[in-house]
C-alpha cells in the first residue's frame, strides 16, 4: 500500500526547494500537481507548479467527487486530485502532497496513516526576509500581500501540533537531508527486518524530527510569531 506524504509549511518557508530537492534523490516517489483557480504568477506554467482551471470547472471536479481535500485560500480554490493516488497505488509508488494546512486534516481524516511534515522558518524575521526577496524577484507583490502573508503564517504555525514531524528550515542542505531521511525511515518501518548502519543513521535523523524531539527547538520560533507553545504532557 502507497504510503502518502504530506508536506506543508507557510508560504516563503522554502518548502518549494525541499519538494524539489526530495524528488530529484528519492526513487518510486510520485508528486500530486493541485488544481487551482488563481492566476500563474511568475514564470509559472500550467501542468507544471499547478493545473490553473476556472472557478467552474473547479466546482464541477467538486461535486463529482474528484477531490481527494481542498481548501478556499484568500477566494480562491486548491484541490488535490484523487486519481493521484489511485495512480500511485497502480504503480507500486508512494505519493507526496503539497497541501496547506486545511488539507492536513481531510486527508488524515481519510487516510490516517498518512505521514504529516511542517516545515517552518527559523523566525518571523527571517521569513519577512524570504518573502520580501520573493517579491523584488517576482516583481509583483505588494506591502499588503506581505504583510497578509505574515499574519497567515502565524495562523497557519498554530496548526503545527497536528504534525508528526517538524521540519526547522535555516539551513538548507541539512533541512533537505532531514526531508529525505524522513521520507526513507517511514519507508524503513513498514518494511521490518535487519537494519544497516546506513538505515540507523536515517531512522536517527527522522527521529530528531519527531515534533515531541523538537519542541525546545520551536520555542524561539513560536514566541517570534506570538504562537503559544502547546504544553509537553498534550
């Protein structure tokens, strides 16, 4: 059975580069593209970041069923398709979605097996940093839509008790190893048997990840969005 993972994280937080990263590196790892209602921005292209439909034909898939989760963002639709996984679980593959945090929950409500990973900023500060470097990139947002994004990320950080893995992207090439081993090790314990030294390394490294191995690691980073830490004994 296709194992299902689900990565989500603010927007500006650099889950982007991770989910590509994790897809060069990972074999038999297929990725659901989401339908969307919004406009490309930038370079984006259709097929390729998201399936960009009208409001229309997004309520059609709706009604018919053709939604694994979806979610309203700032008016406008998201949507993961389910024949991805029928798809996946053809192939003999697992399947990484790229969802927001209202997708979290209807998917682990229909697939409560599903792995769930939360990647965060190392601070407020250093998103707005991200975020503002995005925008003179694209060249098209504005100091409302950034500050709207910051409000939206601290609402979204207070969701992060609902993942089992807490990923604390400040340096990259290490946030891209943890994602892989992550990846690896829940593979790794569905598997069973002997273990080498190289699959102990990757179970060690997931498990530093585990949201309950995180927690004082994430004090700073909360306090930094005024998100209250949620208490050890929960």
């Amino acid at each position: 059975m296709s194992i299902v993972y689900i990565i989500s994280a603010p927007s500006g937080s650099g889950k982007s580069t991770l989910v590509n990263e994790l897809r060069k590196s990972v074999d038999n790892l297929e990725f659901s593209i989401s339908y969307t209602t919004r406009p490309p921005r930038g370079s984006e292209r259709d097929g390729h970041e998201y399936f960009f439909i009208t409001r229309e034909e997004f309520e059609r898939m709706l009604a018919t069923g053709e939604f694994l989760e979806h979610a309203n963002v700032f008016g406008n639709y998201y949507g993961t398709a389910a024949r991805f996984l029928r798809q996946a679980e053809e192939h003999g593959h697992d399947l990484l979605l790229d969802i927001d945090v209202q997708g979290e929950k209807q998917i682990k409500q229909k697939l409560p097996g599903a792995v769930s990973i939360f990647v965060l900023p190392p601070s407020r500060a250093e998103l707005e940093l991200r975020l503002r470097r995005r925008s003179q990139a694209e060249g098209m947002d504005s100091e409302e839509v950034i500050q709207r994004r910051l409000l939206t990320a601290a609402k979204e950080i207070e969701n992060y008790p609902d993942y089992e893995y807490i990923l604390i992207n400040d340096q990259l090439e290490k946030s891209i190893d943890e994602l892989k081993a992550i990846v690896l090790a829940e593979r790794l314990r569905r598997s069973g048997g002997a273990r080498s030294a190289e699959e102990k390394k990757l179970l060690a490294t997931a498990e530093h990840c585990r949201q309950e191995n995180v927690r004082q690691r994430l004090q700073p980073i909360l306090a930094s969005f005024a998100v209250s830490a949620i208490p050890s004994g929960r």
